[in-house]
C-alpha cells in the first residue's frame, strides 16, 4: 500500500517472487471510466473506490483459501476504511506500507512514463493517506533503497508483523 509512486508494483512484483506466490497489480482492476478520471488528474471518489476495493479483496481472499499459497497484491490503499473493507473480503490480509519523502516520489512519478496516474495527483494521496496504525497487521519501509532490498526486508518484516497476528 502507499501513495503512487512509491513503488508497489516493482516491489509487489518482487516480493511475490521472493515469497513463490501469484501476484496482482491493483492499476489491473480498474475500470476504464477510473482511469479516464485520474488520467484527467481527478481524484477518485469513495463510490468510484468501492467496486475496485471489492475486486480486489475477492482476489485476495480466492489466493488465501485453504490449499493456496496466499498472494501479494499492490494497492493504494490509503485510507483505514479501505484497508478495513480489503480484510471484510479477506481476513488474512497484511499490509506492507511502502513510504518515502514527498520529494523523491514526485521524481520518480514525473520520470516514469505511459501510466495514467499524473504527478498532479500526489499531493491529493498524501492529503488522504492514513497510514498503518498499531492495531493493523503489517509495517512500514521506507522507499530510498533499491527495490530488491526493499522486498527482501519487506518479506522478512511482513513474515514477522503477520506471524504475530495470526
């Protein structure tokens, strides 16, 4: 989870690989009309959010049923609600918030090209990211080291931060 930008595709990507599960990028799920909004640099609305959420969580849950060796997905995820409504769908979910200065994320998202999330959005995500709070599982890594790192620490922290809550 985190802001655009932060790299969760990179490192949800890797993580999988690290840990041999499916994974999913959030971007995926999207309907067409959600991203003709945030290409146009509209911030979504909560009841454009509820069907991606709902998506989401249902492949979430369908990759930690009994028999299956979990997943990752990247996610925005920004706020405690939509995290709340992410485990209503699957129980098991663990969240890794992937964080970083202002600065550097502004950077990367004015360097990367063809995605039609616009750097004129990150100011919105920040102003409507609640982060991790002590009773959600899961942690947070800060985004300056290079993504293989970040996904190796991340497989360690999450094999620990969920461990403690199952």
């Amino acid at each position: 989870m985190g802001v655009s930008g932060t790299g969760k595709s990179t490192v949800g990507a890797l993580l999988a690989e690290d840990l041999g599960v499916p994974y999913a990028d959030a971007d995926d799920f999207h309907p067409p009309a959600n991203i003709a909004k945030m290409s146009a640099g509209t911030p979504l609305e909560d009841a454009d959010r509820w069907p991606w959420l709902d998506a989401i969580g249902a492949w979430a849950r369908d990759h930690s049923r009994p028999g299956r060796p979990g997943g990752v997905v990247s996610c925005s995820a920004l706020r405690r609600a939509y995290r709340d409504r992410l485990r209503a769908a699957a129980p098991g979910l663990c969240f890794l918030h992937l964080t970083g200065e202002r600065e550097l994320i502004a950077g990367r998202m004015a360097a990367r090209k063809g995605h039609f999330m616009t750097a004129r959005l990150l100011d919105s995500q920040l102003a409507t990211l609640e982060p991790l709070q002590p009773d959600e599982p899961g942690t947070a890594l800060d985004i300056a080291p290079e993504p293989e790192t970040i996904a190796a620490r991340a497989a360690d922290a999450l094999r620990t931060a969920c461990a403690r809550r199952s």
